[in-house]
C-alpha cells in the first residue's frame, strides 16, 4: 500500500491500492535524528582559504542551505505542532561515552567524512537551539547509525505504547535510513519526513527515499503530516 505517488520504486509502481495517512497522536512518537552542530553548522572558513577549501565549502553549500532554509525550520514547526498536542518527542544524537571513543561502532572509527569523536561535552555534538530537548524528553545517544541498535529506544517505545514513529533529521542516507529500517523490523509504523530529512546530496535524497518508501515507511510532507494530526 501506498499513500501518495512520489517516490515510488520499482517494486511499487503497479500498486495501486492507495491507503490514507491516518496517525494516532496517543500512539505516536516523533524522533529527530542527529540535528547536531556537527552535521548541520557550517563549519567555520579559514582566514585564508585555500582553493582546494574554497572548491569543499562550493560543494556542501547546497546542503547547508537546504538545512538552513527548509529542513530546520520545517523541524522547528513539527516539534512545535507535537508538543501542542501533548504529542511524544524524542531525539536521537551521536556522541560516544569514552573520551577516547573506544566505545565506537566500526564506521566512527573508519576515516574520512564518517569518522567522529564527539564524547560528552563536545560542543559540536549538540543538538541546534532552534530544536533543542526540553524537559521530560527522551535525549538517546548512540555510536551506531540506528537509534535503535545501539540504545533502549524500542523498548522504551514499547513500554510507553507507542507504535508509531515520525522521522526526521540527517543524514537520509546513513543514520535515518539505519533508523528507519531498524524501526520497520521491529514493527513500528514509520512515516519519514522527506522535507525535514537531507542527505549529503539532492541525488542521494532522492534515491534513499525511493528505496525506503512504501517497504520501510510511508514517506510524506511536513503539510501532510500537520493535517493528518491535526484531523
């Protein structure tokens, strides 16, 4: 079943049986993913760059002003509309318990873009102002992709009568993908945002919310999402 005709696979397109998005707020969680300075914050430019920066700053800028433009504000407006309705909210973040980072999973230890050492008290680790946790809501730290495999997440969930949950965050690709498979094997209904999501590119975006949808999760707007709780 689907419930819209956008990113539809392979496997899919001769579905026709279109379901409705129908969302239980009493039964319903949201989960933002990794919206940490980390991954989102432009990082600082040197005095004076080199060509080679300047080319790497030319590359990531249309991430960062997707993030800046749609993903953080379209978050912002999720967690406001879920706190109103007395809705449950949850984050996800990577940051490691050991200072050294020996307690990380084998793809934060690897080099290049995923390596990461964030122990507690790292600033870069933090979650945005504009989303940050209040009180009373469940902050899970991790050092694996799914917010599931490295954390009590699913049984929390389970015990708090939750089935549903409601993704967004970064990166589509890596950490909610992992997150959302790990999620759908587990048997939660998953609606993943896809206007409160970004990967490193529009291509991999694109791409990863096509493999997911539809086996993985249903994946919709923010609009949708806010009329279908609002029902």
């Amino acid at each position: 079943m689907r419930v819209n005709d956008r990113h539809v696979s392979f496997y899919y397109e001769n579905d026709m049986d279109m379901g409705t998005i129908e969302i239980d707020p009493k039964k319903t969680a949201l989960l933002i993913i990794d919206m940490q300075h980390v991954f989102i914050t432009r990082p600082e430019r040197s005095e004076n760059p080199t060509e080679a920066e300047l080319k790497e700053i030319a590359r990531w800028e249309p991430f960062y002003s997707k993030i800046d433009e749609v993903v953080v504000p379209n978050n912002a407006k999720i967690l406001k509309a879920f706190r109103e309705k007395g809705i449950e909210v949850a984050f996800a973040k990577i940051q490691c318990q050991k200072k050294n980072g020996a307690d990380r999973s084998l793809d934060q230890k690897a080099t290049g873009y995923n390596e990461l050492l964030l122990p507690p008290g790292t600033p870069s680790a933090e979650i945005v102002p504009e989303l940050a946790p209040m009180e009373d809501e469940i902050v899970v730290t991790k050092t694996t992709d799914s917010a599931l495999a490295g954390t009590p997440l699913r049984l929390w969930f389970q015990n708090m009568g939750i089935d549903t949950v409601v993704c967004t965050g970064v990166l589509t690709d890596q950490c909610v993908s992992g997150t959302v498979r790990s999620l759908a094997d587990e048997s939660f209904k998953v609606w993943l945002i896809e206007d409160a999501c970004m990967a490193s590119t529009q291509k991999i975006q694109d791409n990863e919310l096509e493999i997911l949808n539809n086996i993985y999760c249903h994946v919709i707007n923010t609009e949708e999402l806010l009329d279908a709780i609002n029902k």
